[in-house]
C-alpha cells in the first residue's frame, strides 16, 4: 500500500494525518468527523477553539459547502489550487463538523498547491480541516522532521512531501458582509488579489465573524447560560456532561474530547428548544476541558 492510501485508510477511520501544503504542513482529519475534528484540537493543545481552514479538492466541492459571491468564485477560480483561504458563509445543511466552524456560520475553504495534498484529497473524497501540524503557540512546520518533532505520537502518520515551497499560511479573505477584508496576509500578495478584483481590500473588522482573537462573543445563543451546574433546575434546557446526566450529554463516560466534538452541535439544539436558559454540568479543566470551558464562558458573558 502506498503513503496516500494508508493516509486515507486512517483518515477514513478517524485517524490523525500531517500532509505537506505549499504553505506549510497541515494536520488533517475528515472535516465531517466530530470527532475526528475534536482531537486536532487535543493535539495541538489549544487552550480555546478556533475555526480550521477546510480544505477541498476542487472548486465545485467548495461549493458544495459555501456560498460564493460572483467576486469570491472569481478569486477561487483565478488562484486555487494555491495560497488563498475564502471565508464564506457555510451553506444550509453543510455537512462540515461545526466544530470545524467554531460555531461560526461561515467557513475557511481553500484548495492547496501541492501534488501529494491533492492526490490526498482526491483520494479521500472528503473535505479534511488542516490547521497547521504544530503544537499550539510554536512555529509552523515546513518539513516533515519538523511534525514528528512537535506533535510526536499525537499524530498517527505524516505524509512526507519534503520542505513546503511557500512556507507561510495562506492569505485568508473574507466575504461576509458585501466587502472583501483581508484576515490575515500570507503567501499571496494583496496587491494580486486586489488586481483580480479591480478594489482595495477592506481591513478585517472587529466582531465575531471576522478575524483571529476577535472571537469573543462568535456563537452566542439566544439563551443565557448557566454554568458548572451541578443540580438541574427547572424550566432550564440542560447540557449534560458525565454521571451529570440530562437528555443531551456532551459524553456520558466523560470524555473530553467527545465532549468537545458535541460542543456546538448541542448548544445549537438546546437553543432551538428556546429556553431562557441552558444550564451546563461541570466540565473539568483538564485537557479540552479548558477550550470547552473557555468557549461556555465567552456563550455565557453578557452581552
Ligand atoms: P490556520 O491556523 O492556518 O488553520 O488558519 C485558521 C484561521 O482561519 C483562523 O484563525 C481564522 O482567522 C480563519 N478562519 C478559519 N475558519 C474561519 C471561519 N469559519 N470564519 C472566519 N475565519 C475563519
Ligand atoms: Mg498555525
């Protein structure tokens, strides 16, 4: 069996696997996978969630999972495969882990340049999320070495393709809101992109859809939350988690990262059972406890 087909046998399973970009090297998982999407998180040891980049293989997957403005195809069409991320509102009924999401109604798509990356995602048939295959708060890898050096057993295998040609993220725009916004410069120039587009690009606006750290109030649900309860009371929506039992449970073995995996997914069914209040069991800090936790206090601010 070749690398590409045991890479896709273990993404198929749930499995972890760092790919070479031309950017840099992603750590991948199938992006329809809760669960899956939850232990990249664990692997890279995030003290908080944040959206991941799906990655695609062609331009009629991506479309398949958001909604392109005539300007956001016309940039896929023009530099993909290549270093341009498109954040675009995620379609009804995308099948995307909103996990990957962080909650968000929008979504990071972008097809790579790289020939062992599409020979991945054509074979997979799948969308994989592929943050980059470092430790949480370490520099990006660019070979291989670098992966096994960070992440170590956290990763089940790493497709070497060799050092990445470009070596920095991806340019991620967003259309969200009418204006095309620069979230982060990368390795495609603004100047490129605002040619393809004949405007300047707008600057990344503070609020829950746009940027990196600006992500404070993204998914707040309409009820308030009531957190670490450790009784139920009445009339609340409940979140349970472990021997805390209620009808939705995060995990009833009280597993973290099948907790983290059902975050979202339960906060958006609790919400539409229109409670005034959704009260959460417990999460105990240890692991993602701590990005769940993080996440449930950002929900239960007040706004
Ligand atoms: P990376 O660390 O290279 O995987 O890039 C992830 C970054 O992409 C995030 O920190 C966000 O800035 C951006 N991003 C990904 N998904 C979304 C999304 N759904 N909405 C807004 N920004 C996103
Ligand atoms: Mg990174």
């Amino acid at each position: 069996m070749n690398d590409v087909s045991k890479a896709v046998n273990l993404l198929r399973s749930g499995g972890l696997v760092a790919f070479p970009t031309e950017t840099v090297y992603g750590l991948g998982s199938d992006a329809l996978n809760d669960l899956s999407v939850a232990k990249i998180y664990a692997a890279k040891g995030r003290p908080s969630f944040n959206p991941l980049i799906v990655h695609v293989a062609t331009v009629a997957d991506a479309l398949a999972l958001g909604e392109f403005s005539s300007d956001a195809l016309m940039l896929a069409n023009t530099f993909w495969p290549g270093p341009l991320t498109l954040v675009v509102p995620r379609r009804a009924h995308c099948k995307v882990s909103l996990l990957a999401s962080a909650g968000l109604p929008s979504i990071a798509l972008r097809i790579p340049a790289h020939p062992l990356a599409l020979e991945l995602l054509q074979k997979m048939g799948l969308p994989l999320v592929a943050p980059s295959a470092n430790p949480s708060g370490r520099i990006s890898p660019t070979t291989a070495q670098h992966v096994r050096d960070g992440l170590g057993g956290r990763v089940d295998f790493v497709l070497d393709g060799g050092p990445c040609a470009v070596g920095v993220e991806s340019t991620i725009i967003s259309f969200l809101d009418g204006h095309p916004r620069l979230l982060r410069a990368g390795g495609l120039a603004r100047d490129v992109i605002e040619k393809a587009l004949g405007q300047t690009l707008h600057e990344a606006q503070a609020g829950p859809l746009h940027a990196p750290g600006q992500l404070e109030s993204h998914y707040a649900p309409r009820a308030k939350i009531r957190l670490n309860a450790t009784i139920w009371q009445d009339g609340e929506a409940r979140l349970g988690f472990g021997t805390m039992d209620a009808e939705l449970n995060l995990s009833r073995k009280g597993d973290v990262v099948e907790a983290a995996a059902n975050l979202f997914s339960m906060l958006h069914q609790l919400d539409q059972q229109q409670a005034a209040v959704i009260a959460v069991a417990l999460i105990p800090m240890q692991g993602l406890g701590e990005a769940i936790n993080d996440r449930l206090r950002r929900a239960a601010a007040p706004r």
